[in-house]
C-alpha cells in the first residue's frame, strides 16, 4: 500500500536546481525527441487513506508527483497513460498560442490505457495544476503543475493541494445525486470529446434525468436544502426563496497532499524563513477556508497571477481556484499548521510547518465551529498587479446558471449537450456576466484564458485576474477577458457533479 508522497518543499536555489535536474523531459527545444522515460505518467495505486485501503490515480513526473519547473520552461515530451482507465488531462491554468497548438494537442483528447501522446508547450508562470476531465478526478487524478516565477524572490516554496475523498466510486456519488450520466449526458467516466484547442466538433449528448427529492441519497449523497428549484424550491422558509447550502457530497475523508489531520505532513522550514504557500484546491465538489494559526500570511497572488497583497485571517478558495500565502517564520521557530476547513462545516485538513526540534502537537481534525458559506467579500478587496488594459468591451454574454429538478444543472437554460457556443474572435475583448439564482455556489472556469473579476453586483471595479471564479446565489459576477487563439474552449462549473450533470458551455473563438 501507498503512502502519500509529499510535494517538494523547495529553497529558490534548491527549485532552480531541481528544476534543472529533472533534465530535458521537462525543460526541451523541441517537442520531435523520443524519450525512454515518458515526462508524465497517470497510474494507478492503493492508497492508504485512515487505514483503509483506497484505489485512486496519480500523475507522476520526472521528480515525484506533479511538474515544478520555472519561468521559461517549456513542457515536452511524452504522456504515458499507464493505469487501466481512459484519461482526459487538462492543463488547468495554462495559456496557449497558436505554435503550442501546431506542435500537438496542449488540452485535450483521450489517452487510451496503455497509450502515449506528446505535449510541447511553453508554462505558463505561476501555480496551476493538472487534472482529469473525467469523473476520474475524484479519484485523485490530479497533480500540481507549479512554474516558478522569475520574481519570486528568495523563498521556501511549499505545495498544499487539497482534495475531498470518497470510498465510493464517483458513479455511485453522481447517481445518488439524481444525475444519470456525466458531462451534460456521457455513459458515467467516458471522457469528452473536442476538449478544447484543435476546434473539433462536440459530440450531441442527451441527458435523461432522475428525480432528486433533496433528501439523503444513495451512495452518501447529501440532497441538502433547495435542490430542484425548479420543482418548487424543496428547502425554502415559508415558501418564499430556497436557502442557499453547500456540500451535496458527504465526503469519507478531506485529504491535504492526500493526507489527512490524523497523520499530516509535517513540512520543515528554516527559523526567520519565508515561505511562500502555493495552495491548489482539487476538492471536486468542496469549497474551503484557508487559514494559518500562528502567522499573519498575506495573499500575494490567485489562480497564478499576482495581486496587491491583502491580509487575512481566513481565506476562501473554491473548487479548482489557487491562492498563494507568503508567511514569514519567525525567528524562534516552532510548529504552524496550514488548515482548510470545509466551507459550511467544521471538518478541516491540512499540514504543518515546523523548523527543526519544534513540537508538534496533535491537530483535531473537527474545528471549534463550522465555518460560513463562501462569499464575495475577499474577492471584493483583490486587485490584479497586472491587470487588462482599459478598453470597450467587443461582446457582451449574459450567462445565467440554472438548476432544474433531476440534478440538471445549465447554463443559460441548456446542458452542455444542448447548447450553442459563445461565439467570438481571436482578441475580442469579451464580458460575461454570470447569474446565479440557484441555491449552491458554482466556481465558473474559462480553458485556455485567463480573465479579470470587473464586477460584482452593481460594483464596477478592477479586481483580480483568474481563471476560476466563485458565483454564489443571487450575487452576479462579470468577468473579462481578451479572446485567445481560434478553437473550442471550455467553460463549466468546476464543481465535477455540476458539470457532470450539464453545468458547461463552449466560448468558440473562430
């Protein structure tokens, strides 16, 4: 049985030299040369997860899970899928240009078990991640893929990704919920097709539907208040508007670099240190609260981009979003842990941070109260240090995100199956307004873009340049972004089931 590897906790010098010695796989001229060793390989494994034996994923590369590399490098080489599942890898984060798309397929088709495919592409600075686009993800199909940016200074860097586990297959999780297949209508766990750069058509997907009566379901699905608005809005006080909850999935086990807070990692830092905190959510249906008992950590950047520092006690972080947390030990040293709490819980995970001989005590794994659901009001104070330049918007989207009886989730009225693209031109400046009278939050994610948070509600303001951004109900959130190389892109909810059940379109950029 498996036990968790940890991510690299990396000096500046020991990230740049690591990065080089991780040889031509990762860092290469050019993407025709044929490799022995495959740059990345998904496998399977048995992980030990509270004592009991789990089957999931890993994508392993040239120095243990995940890509590190730095600003410049390019990704190159081959992509072994060595497990016994399909695979559908998403570059997630990563910005494309039409020579990535000449040398290969940067985002998109299926891997066969057994089979190879060739990546060559420039990374883009900052912390991503990689991940299956496939119910696959739920079983941990997920790496970071982590460049370091040529300004990050003289800090430690320490990788956080988080993850929601279940014993259960993600089959059983999504038709507990009442959905009957995956990605807007799939047989459950095939994976989809035109994924996103070479312009290939989408397959038509119907979507029959199951009933969901809002309470518990089978397979440890939670129905949780005001699923089915469109029924009649089950959850709703005195018959007027469904309360908004979270966590439709009751989750066996919140994992922190797939480990729990009854065995963390426990990281070594340096007395008088920095350390920058490069913290990934790939929870597939779990929103969290970031915190950092002890320190005062100071938000340098989201999704990988920089933003004007802000301080907090806690921050939020929805599915697939990333946030970055520069903390400085002190001089005496000691033990600090990095804690997510579930949003609308009081379970947590997470690991800790120790200089050398600091005594680390035991950490609950239940919190002294539930945390919120999340919000908008740390998105509210962000602003990005490079933000888009000022211009009139070319096309202008009203998106609406719907929730239907059966666990059908749209946007716009329609599943994925059922919907036209947006259709838009290479540099449009592009402004989408999301909508969202549903009862759950939706953290709405662009392939292939990154994009700037310009609005939310009636504020008009420059805020933070993302890939991922959280909708909650009934608060509209606009976006911008200038339109990327020609192609199909996704955009989807990154809560997996949502998607699953319908929740995704396609920006067309042609």
């Amino acid at each position: 049985m498996t036990r968790p590897m940890p991510f690299p906790s990396l000096s500046r010098r020991a990230f740049l030299t690591g990065s080089a010695a991780a040889g031509a796989l990762a860092v290469s001229g050019g993407w025709s040369r044929a490799f022995a060793t495959p740059l990345l390989a998904v496998e399977s494994l048995t992980l030990d997860v509270n004592g009991k034996a789990a089957k999931v994923f890993a994508v392993k590369g040239p120095t243990g899970e995940g890509i590190f590399a730095k600003e410049g490098d390019r990704l190159t080489g081959a992509v072994l899928n060595a497990s016994q599942a399909p695979a559908v890898m998403h570059w997630h984060g990563q910005i494309f240009t039409p020579a990535d798309q000449d040398r290969g397929r940067p985002d998109g088709g299926e891997l066969a078990p057994g089979g190879t495919d060739q990546v060559d592409f420039f990374l883009t600075p900052g912390t991503h991640w990689m991940h299956s686009h496939t119910l696959s993800e739920q079983q941990l199909l997920a790496a970071p893929l982590v460049t370091r940016e040529a300004d990050a200074g003289d800090v430690e860097d320490v990788v956080v990704m988080l993850h929601d586990f279940s014993f259960r297959t993600p089959e059983e999780i999504l038709a507990g919920l009442g959905g009957a297949g995956a990605h807007g209508g799939h047989a459950m766990g095939q994976p989809m097709q035109g994924m996103g750069t070479q312009g290939a058509p989408m397959q038509a997907m119907p979507m029959p539907g199951m009933s969901h009566s809002g309470h518990a379901m089978p397979g440890g699905a939670m129905g949780g208040a005001g699923h089915a608005m469109g029924a009649g809005g089950t959850g709703a006080v005195g018959g007027g508007m469904p309360m908004a909850h979270a966590n439709d999935v009751d989750y066996d086990a919140f994992l922190a670099n797939r480990r729990t807070l009854a065995d963390p990692e426990v990281v070594q830092v340096e007395k008088g240190g920095r350390v920058r905190l490069r913290i990934i959510n790939g929870g597939t249906a779990t929103a969290f609260f970031i915190s950092v008992p002890g320190l005062k950590p100071r938000c340098i950047a989201v999704d990988g981009s920089p933003c004007a520092p802000i301080e907090a006690e806690t921050f939020p972080l929805a599915q697939g979003q990333r946030i970055d947390l520069l903390v400085e030990i002190p001089a005496g040293g000691g033990a600090f842990p990095v804690l997510a709490q579930v949003e609308a819980s009081d379970r947590r995970t997470g690991l800790v941070l120790a200089t050398p001989g600091a005594s680390v005590a035991r950490l609950a794994e239940a919190a002294a109260a539930p945390a919120a659901l999340l919000d908008l009001a740390f998105e509210g104070r962000l602003a990005a240090t490079k933000p888009l330049a000022a211009r009139k918007a070319d096309k202008v989207f009203p998106v609406m995100l719907g929730e239907d009886a059966g666990y059908r989730w749209t946007i716009n009225g329609r599943t994925y199956a059922e919907a036209a693209p947006f259709v838009v031109s290479p540099g449009d400046r592009v402004e989408m307004t999301f909508m969202n009278p549903t009862t759950m939050n939706h953290p709405m994610h662009l392939h292939g873009h990154h994009f700037q948070v310009v609005g939310i509600g009636g504020r008009r303001f420059s805020g933070a340049m993302r890939d991922t951004v959280m909708v909650p109900p009934h608060m509209p959130v606009t976006i911008a972004f200038d339109a990327g190389p020609k192609g199909e892109w996704f955009l989807h909810c990154h809560h997996l089931y949502h998607m699953a059940a319908g929740m995704m379109a396609v920006v067309k950029v042609a």
